[in-house]
C-alpha cells in the first residue's frame, strides 16, 4: 500500500525506513512493512497480487518492528516510549491483535526467530539481561536462556531443534547453540578471529517417496581472518568450515535464499562507501555478481519466489524498493523532494591510509563555500553514497558537505575499522582535522566557515573535536551524543558497556584514564564556537544522565550553548522530532556560519537578432 500523497494544508514531511519488506513464506505477492502514517512508522500489510493493502498497527508515537509467519501471522514489536514491550500478533488479512508468547517478561527486543508450525523463538533484553524464550504462538513461551552476557538471538533452526545466540562478535561466545531445554551444543569462539552468525539454512524439500527427506542443520557464518571476511557454514558434528572461494576484503553480510532445493546465499558488500551484491551458490561453489546500479544497497533480501528485493539510493536520490524482476514493492514514497547538488569523492592521505570524504556540493553557487562536516555514528559505521535528508537540506541553503569515513568506519576493512593509534575518539578528530585542511585547500570550503555536526557517536566527535581543536570549528551541533564516557557508561546498557569495554580495555573503574582521555566531558570548558545540543529525555544508549554531567561542566566553564530535549529514545519512530530536529539545527547553523553566496543567476536568453 502506498501512502496517498499530501493533501494542501497537510503536513509537509513523511517518514521512510529503509528495510525491505518481510514476505510471506507460504506466498511471495504477500509481505508485511514498516511505513508512513501521518508523519510516524506503521505496519501495513500488502498482497500483490490484489494491489490491496492495510495499516495493521496505529500507535502514538509508531511501530517499528515487523515479521511474517508460514501461518501469514504477522508479528510487530508493541513498545513503550521507553522502548520496552513485547511482541503480539493478528492475522494478515484482518482480525484482532493479541499476545504472540504469553509468559514472555517485558523488555527490549532481542531478536525473533520463527519456524514451521508457528513456533517461535523470542530474545528480550532487560536489566536483568538477556532472556530467550521458546514457544507456539499464541501459547506460552519457556525460558530456554537466561544470561546476564550482551547477546542477541540469532535464529531458531526450521525443525526447532537448535537456537542460535550471537554475543559480541570479539568475545569467548561469539555464537552459542542451544537445544530447547537450554542445553549448549556448541560455542564458537571469536577472541583469536571475530565470527558472525547469520541464520539457519532453509529446509531441504521432501523428497518424492512417501517419507520426507532427512533434515539438516547448516548455520551461515562470517569469520574475519588475515584482513578478509571468509563465508562459512556450521553443522552439528561437523564443526566450522570456512570456504576458501567466497571472502571479501570489506565488510560484507549474506542471506540463505529461501526455498528448500538449493544452498544459495545472496552477500550484501560495502566497499568504500558504496555496495555491491553477490550470489554464491554453495553446491557449485561459484560466486557471482548481481546487477544493481552504482550507489548504495541499503538492505537486500531474496524473495521465496527467487527474486531479489533491494533498497537503492545515492547522494541525490531518495532510497527506492526495487527488485530484480521488476515487480513492485509496497512502502515506496510520492513525495517529489527536490535534488540539490554535485557529489564527489575525496582522499586525503593519512598514517593508516587515505581517509575517503563524500562531498556535495551546491550546484548553483559558486565556491568556495561555508562547509559542514556531518559526522556519522557508529562507531562500526560508515557513511554512504546515499540520500540524506540533512545534506540535501544543508545543500539546498547553500552550505557544502563533507562525510568523513575517519579510521574505526567500516566499509575499509579490518586494519581501517581497528586503526585507534592516536587514542578512542583523538584518532577520528584527527582526520576530520585532515579532511577539513583537505577541503580549505582545494577551495571546498572556505576558512571562518567550519561547521561540525553529528549524531550519536557522530555528536560524540562533534563534542571532542571542538573542545580539542577549539580554533578549527566556528560551530556545532551534537545530537543525542555520548559527552560524559563515564557516566554513560554507568547508566548504560549491558551490550554497550561490553563494547566500551572492548574499546577501552577495560571498565572505568580498570582504566580511568583512558575514559577520562577520551570523554568530551574532560574538554568541555575549552570550547569557544557556539554550541547546539539535542538529547534525549528517554535515551538508553546516549543516557540524559550523561548529557546532564556534561552540561554541567557547560555551565561551571560559561561556555555559551543552547540545548534541546526530545521526549523520545535514541531511535524515534515519530517524524514531527526528527523534522523538529533538521529544522533547529539549520537556524542554528545558519547563525554560527557566514551566509552562503546568492545562488548564481542563470545566463540570460540571447535576444533574437
């Protein structure tokens, strides 16, 4: 179902998420997405083949999280604006909603696994940690798993006889497998080379005598080793198996294709800002590439009819659901956004290699231009060639940007994403200090009109970039960011105070001086451009404790700023914020930077002589 374009004296902004949406096993025309309704993420259900499509969830501040069944149960995640709830299911042509598990406590999801027969696997984190819970939808779930280690579940095998657990991807428990009644079959570790899970084989078709064909076990995995990511598969008995014809040398994730007559897997690759897709067919051992335009594939998935679905973008133009087939997917946007901009690609060298900048530019004024450096998040991120509400607004005002993929990004490989040589957070400000000297001196950019933005990890680098290198930055806006390390990390979750622990090598209380090194808290007082901070009220990744530690020492130093605060978590599903956002952060930029030049004035017509 696609959402009806603005009527006149409507709102002026929708809401697009960029994940695929979820078909039916049982039939491929029927699938299940995360869409615009009103400005906020709703689940609609749409069929195809019918053209007939409707918004199954209507909540006040939207729904994020969706699946589908073999049974077409659709199931949704139902949250609290803390970010707690559990998941309920209804029928997907109409019917009530109602509890998927009963017996399953409250708490942020975990992942969800489902196989045949409506069973379901379920992982829900709480402050007591992780609890994975086993059961028939619309019965009573049973605790196979409690553990107070970071983890999530991965899948459930499609017979139900083995669960899978991912842990982080560097630890002792990189996977464990569980038989329903909690017993471990099997750890893989990945402390000497980090492994990935990525989900159970699909089951093999019954064969055309009168008994059904013997099942398998197969885990798709991903292992990193010797600077490459290596295609795997698991089986009970048998171990881990790498293959030695299918690895990458950037970061890259697989899917089985649905269907129960081969081993095909489609591979998602990001590389250098960009993606491309691959096929691997296990039997044959062959690898080959599937067309897609140049840019970014922001999710990918093969359908259970053998097409491929993806989501294409680029710098200029908004994402778009496509698939290979041509047939059409449902969630695609009619809002005409105006593209603004000329993009390019820049490579500063740097002590660990060249450091790659996506820069656009307005099209439509002459240079050198005010810049903004958006900073992306992460930090096991990267930035794309893909469309980006805030460049294309920063562009369209006359502002150039620059996206930096600093050392720690991903999409560059191993050595790049673990390259920290100058200290947590010091070694990214180090290159964006290299990129935006890049810029100055290429005529991008123009001294005395510097900008930095982020958001996350991204406003984390905004904070210790401007207290660090306070004569390099005439403004910032840092949005829902980690400012005090310590006291994150005491108000935050288990997973990320596993990852602080990974990166910092070790707690605050084993390493203080590595979190006081790198806490923007520990600068605050040196910063002397104007200063933008959004927070929010409800975040549990960028706690408000922190933002409160760190505006304090705003305040002891009389460091100017201005702060904003959103009654929302760090991921809002409610657009009217994230346009609340854009638009606050544009005004204040607008004052912290010099004017933009007037747009050039077209040539005029030659009089007709």
């Amino acid at each position: 179902m696609t959402p009806a374009p603005p009527k006149a004296g409507a709102r002026a902004y929708g809401v697009y998420r960029p994940v695929l949406p979820v078909t039916s096993p049982r039939n491929a025309d029927r699938m299940v997405y995360t869409g615009d309704a009103d400005g906020r993420c709703e689940i609609f259900a749409w069929d195809r083949s019918s053209g007939v499509g409707r918004q199954l969830t209507d909540r006040p501040h939207g729904t994020l999280l969706c699946a589908i069944d073999e049974d077409e149960a659709v199931w949704w995640f139902d949250e609290d604006r803390d970010g707690r709830g559990g998941w309920r299911t209804q029928d997907f042509d109409a019917g009530p909603d109602r509890p998927a598990l009963a017996g399953v406590p409250c708490g942020r999801p975990a992942g969800l696994a489902l196989a045949a027969g409506g069973m379901a696997a379920v992982g829900i984190r709480s402050s007591e940690g992780l609890s994975v819970h086993l059961g028939r939808r619309g019965g009573t779930g049973t605790a196979v798993l409690r553990t107070t280690d970071p983890g999530t579940l991965c899948d459930l095998a499609p017979d139900g006889g083995l669960l899978a657990v991912s842990g982080p991807a560097h630890s002792a428990r990189a996977v464990t497998l569980l038989t329903p009644d909690g017993t471990t079959v099997a750890v893989i570790p990945g402390t000497a080379e980090r492994t990935w899970a990525l989900g159970f084989a699909p089951a093999l078709a019954p064969s055309s005598g009168p008994r059904p064909a013997p099942g398998r076990t197969l885990l798709l995995v991903m292992r990193e080793r010797a600077g490459r990511y290596h295609l795997g598969t698991w089986a009970p008995g048998r171990g881990l198996e790498l293959l030695p014809w299918c690895s990458f040398d950037t970061e890259t994730t697989a899917r089985w294709y649905p269907g129960p007559d081969g081993t095909r897997v489609l591979l998602r690759q990001d590389r250098h800002g960009r993606s491309r897709l691959f096929t691997a067919d296990l039997d044959r051992c062959e690898l080959s590439p599937v067309p897609t335009p140049e840019g970014s594939i922001l999710d990918a998935s093969p359908a259970a009819d053998g097409d491929v679905h993806f989501i294409w973008t680029d710098a200029v133009n908004v994402p778009r659901a496509l698939s290979l087939s041509g047939a059409p997917l449902p969630g695609q946007s009619r809002w005409r956004l105006p593209r603004f901009g000329h993009r390019q690609d820049l490579w500063t060298p740097g002590p660990d290699g060249p450091v790659h900048t996506l820069v656009t530019t307005p099209a439509d004024r002459p240079a050198p231009h005010p810049l903004v450096l958006l900073v992306h998040g992460g930090p096991a991120d990267h930035d794309r060639d893909a469309y980006d509400p805030m460049v294309q607004a920063l562009v369209g005002s006359g502002y150039a940007v620059a996206r930096v993929n600093y050392r720690g990004s991903t999409g560059y490989g191993p050595r790049w994403r673990s390259a920290y040589s100058e200290g947590v957070g010091h070694t990214q400000v180090a290159d964006l200090v290299r990129a935006r000297a890049d810029l100055l001196d290429r005529g991008i950019g123009r001294e005395g009109a510097v900008g930095l933005c982020g958001t996350s990890w991204g406003g984390y680098l905004t904070l210790l970039a401007m207290g660090t290198r306070p004569e390099l930055w005439d403004t910032g806006v840092a949005v829902k960011p980690l400012a005090d390390c310590v006291t994150a990390f005491r108000h935050s979750t288990p997973a990320l105070q596993a990852l602080d622990t990974a990166l910092f090598g070790g707690t605050p209380d084993q390493v203080p001086d590595a979190y006081a090194h790198a806490s923007p808290s520990s600068y605050a007082a040196a910063i002397r451009s104007p200063l933008l901070i959004v927070a929010a009220g409800r975040d549990a990744k960028c706690p408000p404790e922190q933002i409160e530690a760190y505006l304090a020492v705003l305040r002891a130093g009389g460091v100017p700023h201005e702060l904003m605060w959103l009654d929302s978590g760090h991921d809002g599903y409610d657009g009217a914020d994230h346009l609340a956002v854009i638009r606050r952060s544009l005004r204040f930029l607008g004052r912290g930077l010099p004017s933009a030049p007037a747009p050039a004035e077209p040539p005029p017509y030659p009089e007709r002589r």
